[in-house]
C-alpha cells in the first residue's frame, strides 16, 4: 500500500535542505535561530530566499515596507493575485521552522509547478512579511499591515533596545519609509491568501494527525503598562509609608493572571513576558516599573470584558500602594475566522492523500489575521513536538513539512483559478 510520502508531488528533500540551510542563518546554540526584523542577519535570508524564488521561476522585489516578495505572471496578468507568505524574523531565542515553514512552502509549490510547466490563471505572489513577530519594535505584523495600509501613526518613530527607530532600521535595509504607501495593494487586488506554520500547539501531536486545518485566530491585545511610585532608601523608610512600584506591578500581575484563569473552559490567555525595574539597586526602594501584557482569545466579548476588568483591578491595586498606573495600547487586533470555502479545499486535498485532518483555532496570531481585512484566507497547520515554539527546542519532521507543503502546493492548484 502507497505510504502518504510516496503520494506526494512537491519535492521533500529540496523542502527540507532549504529549512535546513536557511536555519543556518542566525543560528544560535544546536537549533535556535535570533533573526531580528530589519537586520543584517534577516538581509542574508533575504538573500538566499530571493535565489531560491528565483530558481523556482518568480521575479523578486523588497517593497518600502520590509516585505521580500517572489512572483509568477498567470495567464490573466491584471487579475488579482493569490498570495501565500509568512515570514523569516524570529523570536531573539526562536525556533527555526517558526515562519519559515510557511515561506519556504510557498516557494516550493511554486517551483513544482514551474517544473511542471503549469501557469497558474491568476498571478501568485509568495511573500515574507517583515517584523510578524514584533519584539523588537514592540508591535507586531509590521509587514503585512503595511500593504493593507493600516500602519498606525508613529510607527517610524518606535525604538528598539539600542535606539534604533523602525525608521532607521528600513533606511538602513534597503526601503524608503518616505513611500510606505507605494506598498498598499488596491482594494480587491489581493484575491486570497494562503498561510502554512507550525500549529505551535500540542493538538495535532495529541490525535496524531502530520496536519490541522485552521478554524481562526485568535487576536492579540498587547498593552505597556507603567507603574511609578517613589524611590527612597531601602534601610530608613517605614514599609507603612513607601510608595513601591514594584510591589504595586507585581500584585497587577498576578491579579492578571487570576484573572485569566477566572473561566477554565475558556481560550482567554494572558501573559506577561517582559518586566523592566528602575533604578534597579537593591537597596532603593523602586521607583519605575513598566511590564508588557499580551491578552489573547478568539472570543471577542470575553477579552473586551477581560480587558475592562484588568484596567479596574490596576487601578484599584495602585491607590492601594499610593502609586500612580498608566496603561498605553501598543497592538489590538480583532480575532478572525478562515473562509469556509479555502478550509473545504484544504479538507478534500487532505482526504485525498488519505489524511484525516482536523479543524483547530490559532492561539497564535500571524500575517494572516491581517490579511483576513481584505481577503478571504487559509491556514494550514503542520504538527510540531510537544507544542513547542518561541523556543530553541521547536521542531517539525521532515515529513510533517513536506506533507503540509504537498497539502499547501494541491490548494493553491484549486486556488489558482
Ligand atoms: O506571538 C505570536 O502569536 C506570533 O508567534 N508572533
Ligand atoms: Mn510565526
Ligand atoms: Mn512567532
């Protein structure tokens, strides 16, 4: 009896020598990777992904937005393109399938049907979208809401760790941000939108399953919130008369954290990531304390309700320490669900190769929660070992990916028209 691997047309081994050669760039320890968006690093793999783009028959350009994207013509030029993309930045102690699954996918359906001398109706565009993750500019999806043209104000303006402004590091990549909005596709000019990535869950490893098809995402609330008090000395001043901001943060984050929690049966998650103390000696009473929140849940209501709850608690918890909160909105987007017909697609290419695959939703978000403004869109999840991700130890099997890869190359044949 044909294994699955044996049905499958894209070609696994080049698959999987790209992800490999392509984790060789920032790689850190055995198998992480840190390719900050915007940066040197993240230029080499635009380097080597432009040539494989190339070899596999598309033209290349890098847009004023970050974004590098590939492109074969289709029989209609003018009609509006199937794009399919995700992106190469990673997490600063990342995983090297994160994203570059998706991207790489994309390019090798690509180059299969360029093999075989397939053209498609409408043109295909294969994309890496810059700065998805957002960690070094503090708000996410860069890329891909600079072509739907929904860039925020100040967006140049934002700074890394080192005062690098996002204006800066695009000047410095190769783009000019005095033209951002050369980048924004016309209403309609974007027909849909096909995504594959690791689940970054434990789901389809729990039922055994090498791929998932993807319900929505959720989306993703993050806030910066600064606590001040005063600073004094650690040795003279009374406990019943210090205004410690740092006491006032931590009790706002495990109130957070309850509060979350508050609905077991729920998909609200909460988390705090990142935490900066000022004047951070040991023995001065803090002063300053800013912490991040990203707040998640496919369910709307229930995060507007999480939210409203978070900001009263904050409050409350500050008068008590006699400190003052402020909470600034760094992102907000709202969750979004796939179009019924691309997850149809996606389930009858899986029943052909005999996969029984099923439907879950994204905690993640991805560029495709922005692309769903525009477009309809697809994801097609691929398992990954315990679920892990954001973390050295992500992996995917070979044959996972070149399943997924199969699946996304036999949807984008039915897309294509
Ligand atoms: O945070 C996320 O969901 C994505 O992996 N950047
Ligand atoms: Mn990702
Ligand atoms: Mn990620």
């Amino acid at each position: 009896m044909k294994t699955i691997l044996d049905q499958l047309t894209i070609n696994k081994n080049r698959l999987s020598q790209n992800i490999e050669q392509l984790a060789e760039i920032g790689k850190i320890g055995e198998t992480g990777v840190c390719r900050p968006t915007l940066s040197t690093v993240e230029k080499k793999a635009f380097e080597l992904v432009s040539k494989w783009m190339e070899d596999a028959g598309m033209t290349t350009r890098l847009d004023n937005c970050g974004n590098l994207f590939g492109r074969i013509e289709g029989k209609d030029p003018d009609a509006p393109v199937l794009m399919i993309g995700s992106h190469l930045d990673s997490q600063p102690n990342g995983g090297r399938f994160d994203g570059t699954a998706g991207v790489l996918s994309g390019i090798e359906a690509v180059a299969t049907m360029t093999e075989k001398g397939i053209v498609p109706d409408r043109p295909i565009e294969v994309v890496s979208f810059c700065d998805e993750e957002g960690w070094r500019f503090n708000k996410g999806l860069f890329g891909s809401r600079g072509i739907i043209g929904k860039l925020d104000e100040g967006e140049l303006g934002r700074v890394d760790k080192d005062g690098v402004t996002r204006e800066q590091a695009l000047r410095e990549f190769g783009c000019n941000p005095d033209k951002l909005s050369d980048s924004v596709y016309p209403p309609g000019s974007i027909h849909s939108f096909l995504e594959l990535h690791i689940e970054q869950g434990p789901l389809l490893e729990k039922v055994d399953q090498p791929v998932g098809i993807v319900t929505g995402i959720a989306g993703p609330l993050w806030l910066t919130v600064k606590v001040k008090g005063f600073a004094g000395h650690a040795g003279t001043v009374p406990m019943y008369m210090r205004q410690d901001a740092l006491v006032g943060a931590s009790e706002m984050i495990l109130s957070f954290n309850e509060l979350v929690k508050r609905d077991s049966a729920a998909t609200t998650v909460g988390t705090v990531g990142a935490l900066n103390v000022s004047p951070a000696s040991r023995n001065v009473i803090p002063e300053e304390v800013e912490f991040t929140i990203d707040l998640r849940d496919i369910d709307l209501d229930r995060r507007n309700m999480c939210e409203y709850d978070l900001r009263e608690n904050f409050k409350q918890i500050a008068e008590k320490h006699n400190v003052t909160v402020e909470i600034i909105e760094d992102q907000n987007s709202e969750p979004s669900f796939c179009a019924g017909w691309i997850k149809d697609i996606i389930r009858s290419e899986c029943q052909h190769l005999g996969l029984d695959a099923p439907n879950l939703m994204s905690g993640a978000f991805h560029d495709s929660l922005m692309l769903s403004n525009v477009c309809d869109y697809g994801m097609i999840f691929v398992r990954c070992k315990e679920g892990i991700s954001h973390n050295p130890a992500e992996f995917a099997s070979n044959e996972d990916l070149a399943i997924g890869a199969d699946v996304l190359y036999r949807t984008v044949l039915k897309m294509m028209k």
